[in-house]
C-alpha cells in the first residue's frame, strides 16, 4: 500500500531555515496534484503549498516568497523548503497527494517549531 513518511521537521530560530521532505512508497496513479499542509495548535488545518502534476505551483499568501515546493520524480520524493521561518509558521506538517476517484493520501506530519 501506499505510504508517505515526513522528515526534516524539528527546532529552528526565527529567520533559520529548513527543509522537509516527503518520501512516498507504493504505486500512485490518477495524481492530481501534491502539495503540503499545516496545522498549528487549535487551529484548522490550511493548504502551504502545492504543485499540479503538470509542474505549476501555487501558496499561500503567508509563505510566498519564502517557501519553495518541489519533487523529484526519481526519488518518489517531495520537498518543501521554508526560509526566513518566522513564529507564526510554528505547526504540524503533514505531506498530502491528491488523487482522482478515491481519498487522498497523507502522511503522519513532521512538527516544526520557530522559537527563540
């Protein structure tokens, strides 16, 4: 079966930098699109960053400019790079593939905290 497993997570000052990764084991058919989300907390969880299968990205307002999503396809691999990490970006990480006709894939999430 399919599983995606998180890393890269941990303590970072604010203005550090880190890198997640997402590595995905299993055959995937019908992606739509993978991308990365957040939860913080008490809060909802809400959509970082994502990228269509055909290579386009897109963000979230708060993250633009200083996050970068990509994939290597050799790899069975996604990434996220976050720079410039401030307070607020302070959550659980979760590695999400969107597919058609069946319940998307999520991995267990990697926690990142920005704190001085």
């Amino acid at each position: 079966q399919v599983q995606l497993v998180e890393s890269g997570g941990g303590l970072v000052q604010p203005g550090g930098s880190l890198r997640l990764s997402c590595a995905a084991s299993g055959s995937i058919f019908n992606i739509n699109a993978m991308g990365w989300y957040r939860q913080a907390p008490g809060k909802q969880r809400e959509l970082v960053a994502a990228i269509t299968s055909g290579g386009s990205t897109n963000y979230a307002d708060s993250v633009k400019g200083r996050f970068t999503i990509s994939r290597d396809n050799a790899k069975n691999t996604l990434y996220l790079q976050m720079n410039n990490l401030k307070p607020e970006d302070t959550a659980v990480y979760y590695c999400n593939i969107d597919v058609k006709y069946r319940r998307d894939y999520w991995g267990k999430g990697s926690l990142v905290t920005v704190s001085s």
